[in-house]
C-alpha cells in the first residue's frame, strides 16, 4: 500500500512539472551597408555601432593621454595616431625637467594591453614624464613635461608644462562608470574633451594608430589606418568558411578575442601594380557586442565614389 501511495505521488509531482520550452532565435537581420568618411588624409576617425549604426566622429588627433576608466585600473596610453612617444625623467619636480636630453622614448603595444604600456607603473614612483606629441606639432607646443598622481576617490590627478616652462598646471581627470576611457589633450591651455560613446553605444572605432612590423630588423613602427574594437566587444576572424555561409550555429564554434586591434588594418592590402588599396574579400569578422548580440561584418572597399581612399565600405548583418 505505501508503495503505491509513493507512485502515486511521484507520478502527481511529475505532472506538475512542464517541459522545457524550446527557445526560438529571432530570424537574422536584413544585410546592411555602411561607409565611414575618415578622408583621404585619414584625418577624423569615427566610433560605429553595429545596432544603431550611430556614429560619433572628431579628428584622431584630438587627444594626447588616455585614461582607464575601469574601476581598479590605472593604465594610461599615447596617441600612436600622432607618432607620440613618452620618456621616464629621473626628476621627481616638474621644475626640474629642462629638455630632452638622454630621455629613452617608448611606445605602447598596438593591442593596449594593459601590461604593454610606454608610461608603465606610474603609481609605483614620483618622477616625471615627458611626452613627444608627434611631429606634425610646432616646437614650442611639441613637447610636454607631465606628473601623475591617483586621488583617493580614485581620480587622476595630472600635473603639466610645456618643456621650458617654470609654470605648471593641473586638472582632475574625473573616472565615469559608463565609459572605458578618459581623454586629455594639450591643446588650449590642457582640455578634457568628450570622445568615446558610453560603453553600451559603440563597437567599432575607425582611426589612426601605429603598428609595429616586428618581421622588419630593426622592428618597424608605422602609422596605419584602420579598426580597433570596444573593449566589451569579442571578434572572431574567418577566413574559410566566407560570409555568406556563417551562421549563428557557425558562429558559436568560432574563437574570439577581446584584443583591442584584433581587426586593425589588414583587410586591406597596397598593391603597388595598381598603385590602389585591395580589400582582402576572403575575411570576415564575426562580432560578439556588449548586449551579446552576433554580427557578421566583411569590407567591401576602401574608396569612394569619387575614388577618394580613407573610405571604408563594410557590410554587416545580425546573425
């Protein structure tokens, strides 16, 4: 009697449960098509997102210093768009720091990663820096002597003078929970100018920033044009597949990567013959956005309709 009680009641709780219910995909989106005007001096570059295809453009040379503004962070970058390079003083005083001399000049790693950048572990000591703003800045506003310091609500606290200057500055670069990175620039007397989009609003940047060929002896560093990615967002590279059969079940096999130059500037060839840029048709990167959402995106061209170069053309779809 009591083991038929007890399938009795099995069988009573079984039913309760429901089946699992399927979840059903939403079909792909409509193919998409897009061009970027950076200009055939590559001088604007410009934040795309892949869901709203909002873009956000100024020219890449706006800023000189960027800022992490991720909670427990403190990495700071260069703009390799301009051919900057920073050097480590011996001097613990901005007064002290009177010109260039025996300064070693370094560079941040193409990826940014964190652990690969020119300025390094700022927190760990006092002593200044100078930066090289690039060539294309006059003499007398090219060179920069900064400190840093991390306040205790987490802050940055940056201190600066032009080279020769005695007299010095300095400006609070404020951290905001919705973005990855904070911008100065030395222009107008130091400014903090409003650059990248809330983390959520883009994927994509189209800019100016230097590799290194590192096949080249000595290795090569060079300035080129191309695509770097939102930290929050993962890429996977195909070369085999091709885009029109990438699927979303494909895309879920794929290896992705959160390397900040991970599409760069590679889909594109010069070939000398033609004396024109290629777009290598076989790539296709597969995107992996802050919603999680899946895009397939390929480049289809580099020019305009005037055959102005420093336009890329790309087609995108939601997988």
């Amino acid at each position: 009697m009591i083991r038929f009680i007890s399938l009795l009641l099995i069988v009573a709780m079984t039913a309760c449960f429901r089946e699992d219910e399927p979840v059903v995909l939403p079909p792909p989106g409509e193919l998409q098509y897009a061009q970027v005007a950076m200009g055939s001096t590559y001088g604007r570059q410009y934040y795309f997102d892949l869901e709203t295809r909002d873009t956000t453009g100024m020219p890449f040379s706006s800023w000189d210093l960027c800022f992490s503004s991720t909670p427990q962070d403190w990495q700071v970058w260069i703009n390799g768009g301009n051919q900057a390079y920073v050097a480590l003083t011996t001097f613990d005083h901005l007064s002290e720091v009177k010109d260039t001399t025996e300064l070693k000049w370094l560079m941040d790693a193409p990826s940014w990663h964190r652990d690969s950048t020119a300025i390094g572990a700022w927190m760990t000591h006092n002593y200044c820096y100078v930066l090289d703003r690039g060539p294309a800045f006059a003499e007398k506003v090219r060179y920069y002597k900064f400190q840093i310091r991390a306040l205790a609500n987490s802050d940055y606290l940056l201190t600066y003078a032009a080279l020769h200057d005695s007299a010095a500055a300095s400006v609070t670069i404020e951290r905001l929970t919705d973005r990855h990175y904070l911008y100065f620039s030395f222009d107008h007397n130091g400014s903090v100018p409003f650059i990248e989009p809330a983390v959520d609003d883009w994927d994509l940047l189209f800019t100016r920033y230097r590799h290194v060929f590192t096949g080249q002896q000595p290795p090569l560093p060079y300035v080129v044009t191309g695509v770097l990615i939102n930290p929050s967002v993962a890429v996977a590279v195909d070369s085999i597949l091709g885009f029109d059969l990438i699927d979303y079940a494909q895309a879920q096999q794929l290896t992705y990567v959160s390397q900040r130059n991970i599409i760069g500037y590679a889909w594109k060839y010069y070939d000398f013959s033609a004396q024109a840029f290629i777009v290598r048709s076989n790539l296709t990167y597969v995107i992996r956005d802050t919603k999680g959402i899946y895009w397939k995106l390929r480049f289809i061209d580099f020019y305009n309709e005037n055959g102005e170069k420093g336009y890329p053309a790309f087609a995108f779809q939601r997988l």
